[in-house]
DNA sequence: GACCAGGCACATC
DNA sequence: GATGTGCATGGT
C-alpha cells in the first residue's frame, strides 16, 4: 500500500502541479476557514472571510469581542451563519481559557493530546481539527474529507464504509516526509475530487490516476 | 427547482 | 455503531 500511495501522489503532482494550500494570510484565518467551510464551498467561506477581513477582525481579539448576531450576520455567505458562529466561538473561548488567546501557546502542546482537546470543543469534528493542525500549526497530521473517502473509494483503496481513523491512519502508517506532503496530497485529493470524481457518477472518466 | 459544496451535533434505534 | 435530521448560502 505503500508504493500504491506513493505512486497516486507522484501521478496528481505531476498531472495537477503544487496546490498551495492552505490558501490564507495566517494561521488564524485559516481557523476561522476551517470551520467556515464545513459542508460549504469554499468560495463562499472565502466571501464570508472577506467580510471579516475587510473590517480587521481577523485577530482572536478582535473576533472574541464581537457578538454572536454581528458575527453571524458578517459570515452570512458561508452558510449556516448562525452555527458557525457560535461554533467559531467555542474555539476562541477554549483558545483563551486555555491558552491565553495565543495561537503559539496551542502550538506547543503535544499534537494528539491537541487533537483531543479540539475535539472536545463542540463543532469542531475530526477534519476541522486535523485542518488546523495540518494547515495553521504544522502538525503531521493528514486530513480526511469527503473528497479524500470518495477518490479512495472509486479505486477500491478502501472498504465502503471505512472510519475516519481508519482512511487517516491508511496515510498516516505509509507515507514519509510527513507535514509538506500531508499537505500537498489531500490538497491534490481535493482537486481531483472537484474535477474528475463527481458526485453520483457511477465513474470517474479521464480519471489522471488511471493513465 | 433540484442538487451540490473542503461537517458536525444530536436524537433514536 | 449505523442511520436520519437540522443547519443555509450561492453556483450549476
């Protein structure tokens, strides 16, 4: 399996090139993204972002301050506003209770105790949290998402209903090189997905992977 | 108008 | 542990 992933990594690099992930200015935003864009586009968390960017809220401070209506009401594009924001402020009460707001303080934390931690704060689920360590704090860490299970599954690298850990650890157990790759590789499992791996085909045609 | 998009919590069996 | 539902906007 080892060699299998090496080699689909190796095919979406040199087919898609460099992604650049995870497209943000800092490590905060790219928090507030992570959650922003649950079960969303990402263009329309980008509007929602924006919003926030353009009035310099894009600080823990800042952000903590605001009300939960005002907030709401600025990430309105991303959709379930009302959700989201309460949920982005369950992370930055839980960022300030236990680490004085201060994004370096979470850093040096062990990562799986980390990973715990963020799971316990509610409306942060496995991929919000494996985003944040993996794209905001430098965690080897590889994240899962809906693209992620639906490209494996096409090419039968996985059973139909595998857990979470289970897709993550199948990476996490055969790659190397750790964070740079982690990042890169689920980046480019998300533009295959968005290109070629379609939603309710029963195939995916042209598939990179399969020449 | 239907379906989809870089999930998650919660209820129920 | 599996399955169903609410949350909501904007693009196709």
């Amino acid at each position: 399996m080892t060699h299998r992933l090496n080699l689909i990594y190796k095919k979406l690099y040199s087919f898609f090139g460099p992604q650049h992930w995870w497209p943000a200015e800092s490590s905060f935003e790219v928090i507030v993204g992570a959650i922003l864009t649950q079960n969303t586009s990402w263009q329309n968390a980008e509007r929602a972002i924006a919003n926030l960017g353009k009035r310099k809220l894009l600080n823990p401070h800042k952000l903590y301050r605001l009300s939960d209506k005002r907030l709401a009401s600025l990430i309105m594009p991303a959709g379930y506003y009302n959700i989201k924001a309460r949920r982005l402020k369950n992370f930055l009460i839980f960022l300030f209770k236990s680490y004085k707001g201060k994004l370096k303080n979470m850093s040096l934390r062990d990562t799986q105790e980390l990973r715990q931690e963020l799971l316990s704060v509610n409306g942060i689920g496995p991929e919000t949290a494996d985003s944040i360590l993996l794209y905001a704090l430098d965690k080897a860490v590889f994240v899962v998402d809906a693209y992620t299970q639906r490209v494996l599954l096409r090419h039968r690298l996985i059973r139909n209903n595998a857990s979470y850990d289970e897709i993550q650890n199948l990476f996490m157990e055969n790659l190397k090189n750790k964070v740079k790759l982690f990042k890169e590789y689920h980046a480019l499992l998300v533009r295959l997905g968005k290109e070629f791996c379609l939603k309710g085909r029963p195939k995916c045609e042209v598939c990179p992977l399969d020449t």
